[in-house]
C-alpha cells in the first residue's frame, strides 16, 4: 500500500545533508546512533497504535520496524539513499517498500495529500538535522507542510536534545572537538570526530536563532586515513523556542516530556493541530 504521489517522486534526489553521507550510512546500525531501547519505542508506540502515522527521518528503520511489527500504519521519508536501502532490505515484501520513499525532508509540499496523517514522529534529533538551509528558517517550512498532511486534531511528536537554554556565551567561541569511535564492516574503526563553532542568526520567529556550524572528519584508525569530512549548519532551538515554532505553524503546544533514550537526556516536544 501507498499514499505517496508517484509522478512527483520520480524527481527526488534525496538530502545533501552531511549526517546523511554513504559512510555513515555503512556505519549508522554498528553505532551507537542505532541502539534501540525498549522504553523508547514503548513510548513511540503509545503514540501512533491505531493511527496513520508518518516518520520523518526513517534511517535504516530503528524505529520504523518494531512499529511495522506491531502492524502500525506507518510511512516514511528518508533523506539518504544509503539509510533507504538498508531500511527496504528489512521489510517485507514490495508493499511495505513502498510506504518508506526518498526524500529531502525540507523539499515541500510532500507528494502526499492534505489531512492525509493522523500522527507525525520525528526521533532522535531529527528535526535540527534535517534543515539543510539554514537561511530560510524563518519560513518554519517543515512545520507548516506537517500542519498540512496532518488531520485537525493530528499529533506531531518531535525528539530534541537541547533540554535547558543555550549558554550564549559560546557563541562565536571555538569549541573542543567532540571525538567517537564507530565501527565499520569493511574498515573497522572510524574515528568521527566534531569541531563547532556557534553563530546567532535572527530570522522572523526568533531575535537569537542560534546556528551551529559543524565540521566533521570521520578518519580510518589502522591508518590514519581521512575517510570524509564535510560541513555542515545546524539549527538549535531552546526548549522555550518550541512552542512559538508551533504557534505560528497553526499548533498547540500540548507539553514536553524529558527522557533519557540515548546516551544524554532528551526532550519530546508534542503539538496538536488545531
């Protein structure tokens, strides 16, 4: 079964987002980017049983096949051609590959009809990681496309990892690199690691849009080979910045609940369509 417009998807190309690069693809379900926890999809699966759910940001289906498994109603887009195929080689059969398609998250409209959701998820982060143009943010795009594909009364659940407010006096400071290990099928361990340097950059929504300019290099360990490196930026969003993303995208902002899925705390943040 699908939803999705099959002329409008002949021209996806998917996302020139870094997060996304074939390396990290061979890599993403070895990592600890991959590790599924049972109370995390425990609570994902409280939110969409019963309904038509869209994920935004399938990846390689760590949420999307217990969800498929508990006969959820669900689809998906996926920004990383690499991320797809893993996730297509795990469901079954053609009629479950065709709900999970190629598509940069910040391309809008969707080729999918309005009100055609009743819940939208976006996991682990994605939300940031996905806005691959930063100087449009004002726009608050991937909010209003989701406002349109949900139903009146639709739920969107988005994961974020910022759970207080960003100490601005980093900004325009050089930042110690954040290194991590993975482990590669064909080249063993891959070194990742991350230098940041933030910037402010006010758009219409926000005076202090805070942007974090991120370059990574993700080295071979046997012999010191640079595998990758590329550049990205990167919004970040106060817990407080949610709700007014919300608001002006035609939401009430239900709450936010923190937890602690991975290896730092995190924070849903839910919104109802009004």
């Amino acid at each position: 079964m699908t939803i999705w417009d099959e002329k409008k998807l002949e021209n996806s190309t998917g996302a020139d987002v870094a997060v996304f690069s074939k390396l990290m693809s061979e890599m993403y379900d070895q990592s600890w980017y991959g590790i599924l926890g049972n109370d995390e999809i425990e609570f994902f699966l409280s939110w969409v049983q019963g309904k038509r759910a869209l994920e935004i940001g399938s990846g390689t289906g760590r949420i999307t096949i217990p969800l498929l498994e508990q006969d959820i109603d669900i689809f998906g887009v996926e920004g990383a051609p690499g991320m797809l195929k893993k996730l297509h080689s795990k469901v079954n059969g053609d009629a479950d590959t065709l709900r999970f398609i190629l598509w940069n998250a910040m391309n809008t409209p969707y080729p999918a009809d309005d009100c055609t959701f009743e819940m939208v998820i976006i996991p682990f982060s994605t939300y940031g990681l996905v806005h691959n143009n930063v100087e449009n943010l004002g726009e608050n795009r991937l909010l209003g496309e989701i406002s349109r594909l949900l139903v009146p009364g639709g739920y969107l659940v988005i994961n974020d990892w910022r759970v207080g407010e960003f100490d601005r006096s980093l900004v325009n400071k050089e930042q110690e690199p954040w290194v991590h290990e993975h482990s590669h099928p064909e080249h063993g361990t891959i070194i990742e690691e991350q230098c940041s340097f933030f910037k402010l950059n006010p758009n219409r929504i926000l005076n202090q849009q805070i942007i974090r300019e991120r370059k990574t290099t993700l080295t071979r360990k046997n012999d010191s080979k640079i595998m990758e490196q590329f550049q990205e930026s990167i919004p970040i969003w106060d817990t407080l910045d949610f709700p007014l993303l919300g608001q002006d995208a035609g939401f009430e902002y239900v709450k936010c609940d923190h937890c602690h899925f991975h290896e730092s705390p995190s924070v849903h943040h839910i919104f109802k369509k009004k």
